[in-house]
C-alpha cells in the first residue's frame, strides 16, 4: 500500500504554488507544472508523486517572475 500521507504534502504543494500564481486557471497550472516532467502527456499519468513534487518547485521556481503577483 502506498503512504497516504503523500496525498497531504502533494496536494499542499500544489495549494501553495497556485496561490503563486492565483491568475492561472486549474488546468493552466496543470498542464504547466506537468510540461516540466520529460514525459510524455500520455505519461503524465504514471507520473509518481515524487515527480510531481520537483516539476512543481521547478515551476515555481522558473515562474516566479513571470506569473507571480507582487
């Protein structure tokens, strides 16, 4: 079985950087944090949590000047 607690710190994760960016729609964010995985978007859903963890602070971290509100 897989540790549940990973769904608190992935989601919590993804709260924080979209109140980063409140601009951008559900999808946007979606879509823009999971283009930073080298997968394929047909892969997107094997992607494990760990993953989606780093393309989301690569996000951020890449974004913070772009999309960030002051």
């Amino acid at each position: 079985m897989r540790d549940p607690n990973r769904i608190d710190t992935v989601v919590n994760a993804l709260a924080d950087c979209w109140r980063d960016f409140p601009d951008l729609r559900f999808g946007q964010i979606i879509e823009n944090i999971a283009s930073y995985n080298k997968k394929t978007e047909s892969e997107v859903w094997n992607m494990e949590e760990n993953e989606w963890l780093k393309c989301i602070q690569k996000f951020r971290d890449d974004n913070k000047d772009k999309y960030r509100q002051p």
